[in-house]
C-alpha cells in the first residue's frame, strides 16, 4: 500500500498523538548511535497530518519550524519531542506523561474516546 507517514498519522485525528524520537549519537559515552533515526522526517510528517485535526474541529501541531532538541511541543493534540539519546523512548516519558495528563483532563466531549 503506497502511503506517506504523515497519512498514517492522520488516520489517528481527532485523537491524541505524541510523536517522538531521538538523535544521532556521536558521543562516545552514548555509542552506537542511532544513524538511521530521521527525527526531522518525523517532524515533517506531524506538520503534514495536523490540517485533518483542524478539519476535525481539533488542534494539530501548530508549528512549521523544526523545534531545538528537548522541546517539547504540545499547544495542540499533536505533539512532538527530539531527544538527544539515540534510538531509546525513555528521555521522552517524562514529556509524553506530561502531555497525556493534559490531554486526559480535557472534558471528554472534546475527544473521542
């Protein structure tokens, strides 16, 4: 089936979505890195999906511009962070239980269940 990564996180709106992932290591301390990592085409796929959270009536990602490692992006429903840790999910946790919280604390008519 011939789609694109932001089709596939489309198919997720109106829902919550947290996008993450890490950077290429270098440091010898973190070695082996994680080369094939493309945390900017993650980036560029969450932007490419968010116009069908606001066709839903919800709120994307709302920011074109790729973000600084370790920001946390979550003004919508669609959120994403870049660690500098490699290919591991374990440096976003904190920011994903942070967004979670948000999203869960909506009242539920303002997301599907």
């Amino acid at each position: 089936m011939p789609v694109d990564s932001h089709e596939f996180i489309a198919l997720v709106a109106p829902r919550a979505v947290f996008i993450g992932g890490g950077a290429l290591l270098t440091d010898p301390v973190y070695v082996p890195g994680d080369a094939w990592q493309d945390a900017q085409g993650m980036f560029i796929a969450a932007v490419a999906a968010s116009p069908v959270w606001d066709l839903l009536g919800a709120k994307g990602l709302g920011i074109t511009a790729f973000p600084p490692m370790g920001t946390l992006i979550d003004t919508g429903d669609v959120a994403f962070r870049q660690h500098q840790y490699g290919h591991t999910p374990a440096p976003n946790w904190p920011a994903f239980i942070e967004f979670a919280d948000k999203e869960l604390k909506k009242p539920s008519g303002n997301r599907l269940n």
